[in-house]
C-alpha cells in the first residue's frame, strides 16, 4: 500500500506527532555524507514522486532552457492528464526531461550502477537509496542549482 | 511477558537486540540477512535464524519486500519483537509469514541478547 502513488495518508486523532532534534549543524553534516560527488552522469527528480505543484515550478524554471545531460522526472500516473492538459509536461519535454509514471528512482532498474557512476539529484530520501540500493554516487544540490548548473 | 499480536505463529531461537531502529530497505543486505548500515548498532550482524528484536522500522516502505526477499533467501528472522508497529515491518511480516510481537517498553529493556526463547504469537506470551 505504502509504495502506490495512488493512495491517500490518513491520520486518526489529534496525536502529536515524533519530535526530533535537528539543527542547521546537523542537515549540513548528513547533506555532506550523503554529497559523494562534484558532478552526475545523469539526473533524476523524485522520491518521492513530484505532485502537480513541483511539476509546476520545474516546468517554470524551465522556460527558455535545456537540459544539457539525461533527466529523469518521477510522477504519480494520477496527475499525468493534468500536467498534460497544463501545459507542464510539454514545456518539460521540450527543455529534455523525461518524465517516468509510477515508478520509482531508487528501484526500478533505470539507475543501473553498470552504466552510471554518479547521479544529480534534489531528494535526500533519492540520494540516501542511491547509494545504499543502487551503489552509485551522488551529486545532492538544490533544485534551484540544479537548474542552473545543468541545464542551459 | 504479555505481548500484543500482529502476525501469529510459534517458534523458538536465540534473541538478538537492537538498540536501533531498524531501515530494512537501506540497511539489511536481502541476500544474506547482514546488516550493512555502518551506523547500526548490529552492524556486520545477521538477523537470519533469529528472533529479532528491535524498537520499530523506519525508511522505505519497500523494506516490507526486503522481508519477503529474505525469506526467500532463508535468511529471515524467526520472529520480531517490537516496541511498536510500523506499516513496513507489519506488512513484511504477514507477506512473509514472520511472526510479529509488540511489547512494552520496559519488557523490551528486559530482553537479553542471545538468550533462547519461545516466542508464542499466537496465545501472545514469551517463555
């Protein structure tokens, strides 16, 4: 259930929710062990997947540019009529990006360590699993970054 | 010990404890049941052949897979016993046929490694 793009999450009451402490000090810390490399053969965007607003922003950053090395985009297949009928997945298309319906960065095997040496991408979650499931390196940066280091 | 049932079934085994959580996706190599996440308090271990006790799950939802993968490769635990019940453990376990337990937090504290017991998930006691 937890691994389909499909289902809603529920919570029931009014229970707190798990307080942890984590400081400044300590995202740049786990941000610098998980950044094994300058650069990516390739990027992926996703994991989790991207919902309709993120598309959104990514389609508008986009304008006017392209990426200038292979991009994966991960979606749930439920905004794939919508994002078509907004206009995003056109825009994304043009600028190079793929965009990947219900499947998933980690997992699937598009990110196969035989091909690929090290992966560009915005998600901690993404850059965690690539290196501990898809043995690869990983160029974590912001999407911002991204956008202007890798695309023209 | 009373415990709380999630996946029924019986078995007996050694105990072995973590102080950790567990990440069965990023953590556990599938194929051997060892756990690789240098950061873990088991780390080199294998949980195979165990009755494995550990305070919850977390990380990849996929980890219930990793499960069901290794029993598949006989290298599953013969049991868990948990403080509480993540969705990832909960649903690893009854896809797998792993018997799964939840205990309170100061029975956890009481728990020895390597000590053998008899895990009953289906009366809800440990011997």
């Amino acid at each position: 259930m937890g691994t389909s793009g499909a289902c809603g999450m529920f919570t029931f009451g009014e229970e707190e929710g798990e307080k942890i402490d984590f400081d400044k000090n300590e995202m740049q810390k786990i941000h610098d062990e998980l950044n094994t490399s300058e650069k990516g053969d390739l990027i992926t965007l996703g994991s989790p997947q991207l919902g309709i607003e993120e598309i959104g922003d990514l389609a508008s950053m986009l304008k006017g540019r392209s990426f200038q090395k292979r991009c994966m985009i991960f979606c749930p297949r439920a905004i794939q009529g919508q994002i078509r009928d907004l206009g995003y997945s056109k825009e994304i298309e043009r600028a190079g990006g793929e965009i990947l319906y219900d499947c998933c960065t980690c997992l699937s095997p598009l990110v196969d360590n035989k091909e690929v040496d090290s992966v560009v991408t915005n998600s901690v979650k993404g850059a965690y699993y690539l290196k501990s499931s898809n043995k690869v390196d990983v160029n974590l940066k912001s999407l911002k970054r991204i956008v202007e280091e890798e695309t023209r | 010990m009373n415990v709380k049932v999630i996946v029924r079934g019986k078995t007996k085994g050694p105990l072995l404890v973590a102080k950790n959580p567990i990440n069965f996706l990023g953590g556990i190599d599938k194929k051997t049941g060892i756990v690789h996440d240098k950061k873990h308090d088991l780390f080199g271990k294998s949980i195979g052949d165990k009755i494995l006790a550990f305070p919850f799950g977390i990380g990849s939802s996929v980890g219930a897979y990793t499960l069901y993968s290794l029993k598949y490769n006989k290298c599953a635990p013969l049991a868990m016993i948990c403080i509480k019940a993540d969705l990832t453990t909960a649903s690893g376990c009854a896809i797998s046929n792993i018997p799964l337990v939840v205990v309170s937090k100061d029975d956890y504290d009481l728990l020895q490694e390597n000590k053998e017991i008899t895990l009953d998930a289906v009366e809800g006691k440990i011997l």
